[in-house]
C-alpha cells in the first residue's frame, strides 16, 4: 500500500490528524517526489525540498536559503508524527525546526 492510501487509511481507523506508518525510506523517496515543485507549509508558506546526503533539505521562497536539521531531527520528527499524527508544527518543536516542511511535504502527498 502506498504512502497516501495508508496516510488516509489510517486517519479514518483512528481518527489522528494523519498519523501513518512512515518510515525515513518513504520519506526520502516522496522528497525526491516532491523536488523542482513549489510545496506550502500549513501556514502556506512556499517552499521547495531536496535531498542532500541523504537528508532532506528544505528551502523558504522567502529566504532563498536551504537548511536541515540531519537525519536524526528528520527520524525524531518520523517517530513523533507516527504515534500523534500531529498536523501542528509547534508539536515537533523540541524535535526539528523544520516540522512545517515536514508536515507541508507529507500533505502533498495526499493531493
């Protein structure tokens, strides 16, 4: 099952905003997916993502500059995101400054 069918499946079973079993693999491969498109945060903040090294990479429309946390903050994020399913950046806070991204990039893959 894909990562959009088991996102929704999920979010119907339980409930969570859109708490699904993403490992970092399926995160790579939808950052690959999802790189050359102009992605929004939740707030709706334009960005686009790439990978570097093996890490996802996301850069602002509005500051041009491309920053990641490293895989670490990126799996910390996975982990939180699979038990809440947590659409709000602020839950991730203690984890990755980069959750908006996050959260905007799993949200394309619903569309």
């Amino acid at each position: 099952m894909n990562l959009t069918k088991r996102l929704r499946t999920r979010n119907e079973r339980s409930g969570a905003d859109y708490a699904g079993w993403v490992t970092y693999e399926e995160l790579l491969r939808l950052a690959r997916r999802c790189e050359g498109q102009t992605l929004t945060t939740v707030t709706g903040r334009p960005f686009t993502v790439g990978i570097y090294l093996g890490t996802p990479f996301f850069t602002p429309a509005s500051s041009g500059r491309g920053q990641s946390d490293g895989r670490k903050a990126a799996e910390r994020f996975l982990e939180r995101f699979n038990a809440t399913g947590s659409l709000h950046p602020g839950d991730y806070a203690d984890v990755t400054r980069n959750a908006s991204y996050f959260i905007g990039m799993l949200l394309a893959a619903n569309e």
